[in-house]
C-alpha cells in the first residue's frame, strides 16, 4: 500500500512537472507566431496602424486648408481675371508746372509724384488696367482717369436699394482731379457693364472706349458723369 502511494505521489509530480512544461511550450510558440496575451504586442500595432493614419489625414487636411487659402488669396489679388485684359505699364510727364511731375502704372498700381515724392497711389483693392490724363470735364485742367477692377458692382459707394454688394470682379471708370498738390476723387463709376480692351482720348472724339468685340462707344462730360455721345459697330 505505501508502495502504490509513493507512485501515485510519483506521477502526480511528474503531471505537474508536464503541465508547466506544455505551459512553457505555449508561450513560446505564441512569442514565435506574434499571438500574445490581450495589452501584448499585438494591441500596440493596431494603434500605431491607428496613430499612423490619422497623422496622414491630418496632414492631407492641412495641405487641402493650405490649398484653398493659397486659392482664396490669389483670387483677391486678380489671378483669375480674364485673359483678354491688357494691362498697362507706363510713365507719363504732364507738360505743365501746376500738374504732377510724373505718373507711373506699374503691375497694375498706379503713382503719382511731385516733385520725386509720392502724392497719391490707387488703393491696393483696385487694379488699374489703363489711365489718361486729360481735360474731360471742360474746365480747361486735367483729370486723372483710371479704368480698373474691383471686387464688387458699386465699391465704397452704393444705392440705398441695394443691400449688399457682390462679391465678384467688376470694370470701373474712375476719375480724379489734382487740387492744390493732391488727387481728388471726381466720379466714380459703379460696374461699366462692358468689356474694355482700351481706351484713349482726344479733342475731337473725346473719351474713345473699345471693347474686346472691337465695338468703339464715344464718351463726353456734358453735365455729370459720362454721357455715350455716339457709338460704331
């Protein structure tokens, strides 16, 4: 009876001794195929994969943020205005000693001087396609005359029934005269309604406009503002 006891006692030890070894078999065979036990190696991959993507969407919804804001202020700066503009760049010296000593349009903004200081320059919301300098209002001085663009119809200025303005690019018409050393606004023309390639000026025909259909419209100072005096297919 003892003997059999001892031997039960044997091979219970020996039960035991097998079970830890299978136990120990098992960790290692999960440690050579990548399986572990939950909080393992395995969990940390899949939020690394995680971390991993949500980085790249970050990153492509700044580039896209960045993209629509470079797109945003490039279109404020005129980027997208129609190919047909010509735009002007030029340096005119008015002849008399009362007027300004010169005036220059340069990529698209326009100076006046005198005496080699900066009296005045066109604001930075507008592009100044062309200007001339001449007497449109019959009062024997010379005016400024800007044609331009602008975002909106009316600019700083609009109808009472008109709520609020457009926020599209728009041709204007503007003319200033020079008093006492400075430039004054005169008329300021609301959207023109035409496509203007040029225009020029002369005593004869006054203020010629020429639209991108090569139809010519002739302009005069009659009373306020221009008034269409003739026009040419």
């Amino acid at each position: 009876m003892c003997t059999d006891k001892l031997s039960d006692k044997n091979n219970f030890a020996d039960d035991f001794r097998s079970g830890g070894r299978i136990a120990d078999d098992f960790r290692s065979s999960s440690r050579g195929t990548g399986l572990c036990w939950a909080g393992g190696r395995g969990a940390d991959g899949f939020r690394s994969s995680g971390h991993r993507r949500l980085r790249l969407l970050l990153f492509f919804m700044a580039v896209a943020v960045l993209a629509a804001a470079a797109a945003v202020f490039a279109w404020t700066k005129g980027a997208f205005l129609p190919s047909w503009i010509l735009w002007q760049e030029k340096t005119l010296e008015p002849p008399t000693e009362d007027a300004p000593t010169s005036i220059t349009l340069d990529r698209r903004h326009l100076t006046v001087f005198k005496d080699d200081k900066a009296a005045w320059q066109s604001p930075d919301n507008v592009l100044v396609q062309d200007f001339l300098w001449c007497d449109i209002n019959h009062d024997s001085a010379d005016e400024l005359i800007l044609l331009c663009w602008r975002i909106g119809r009316y600019g700083d200025a609009k109808p009472f029934w008109v709520e609020k303005d457009e926020k599209t690019w728009s041709q204007h018409i503007y003319i200033y005269e020079w008093r006492n050393d400075e430039i004054h606004p005169l008329w300021m023309a609301s959207d023109i309604g035409m496509d203007v390639v040029s225009f020029d000026f002369s005593e004869t025909n006054r203020l010629c406009i020429t639209e991108t259909n090569q139809r010519q419209t002739y302009w005069d100072w009659l009373s306020w503002g221009l008034t269409l005096i003739k026009s040419q297919p």
